[in-house]
C-alpha cells in the first residue's frame, strides 16, 4: 500500500504486481524476488512516498510489515506481533 510512489517505481512494480486498488499492489514472488523488490523500495522512494509492505515469512506469524515515510496506516507490535490499527466505523457514518 503507497501513498505517493514516484512515476518510474510505480510503473516497475507493475511489472511484477497487479494493482487491484490505486495505490494497492499485490503478487505471489518468490522470496528471493520479493527480496530484491522490497530493497529497491527502500532504495528508489523517499519519505514522502509513504508505504507499507506485507511480506511473507518464514517465521510465525508468517508475514512481515516494513514501513518507510508516513502512511495512512497506524503500526503497532503487541508482544512481538506487529499489527495495523483500523478505525472501526460506525455503518450510520458511512
């Protein structure tokens, strides 16, 4: 999930992703790939790209989440467990 990714990135990550959402990116990689992506992430975007990555594990509880900038979504860890925080929403609002 991005917030803003720079024109250049966006387009490379579609080459291995598909982005059932703007600003949403989703694929099966290898770990290996999947390795390289997440480096050239951190590499290729600033801070105020914003974004976070799923990734899976190996190591229960089976994913990791990496963060660069600010985001939209709010991170927490419970015992070691990292966590996203929704907003629960009351349906009347909607």
């Amino acid at each position: 999930m991005t917030n803003n990714l720079p024109d250049a990135v966006r387009g490379r990550l579609k080459l291995w992703f598909i982005e059932p959402k703007p600003n949403v990116f989703v694929s099966g990689i290898k770990d290996a790939l999947a390795d390289k992506v997440v480096q050239y992430l951190f590499e290729s975007c600033g801070s105020s790209s914003g974004f976070l990555i799923f990734k899976s594990d190996r190591k229960p509880p089976g994913f990791q989440i990496l963060s660069k900038g600010q985001t939209s979504k709010q991170m927490t860890s419970i015992t070691g467990l990292q966590l996203i925080i929704e907003t629960i929403r009351n349906p009347q609002d909607v």
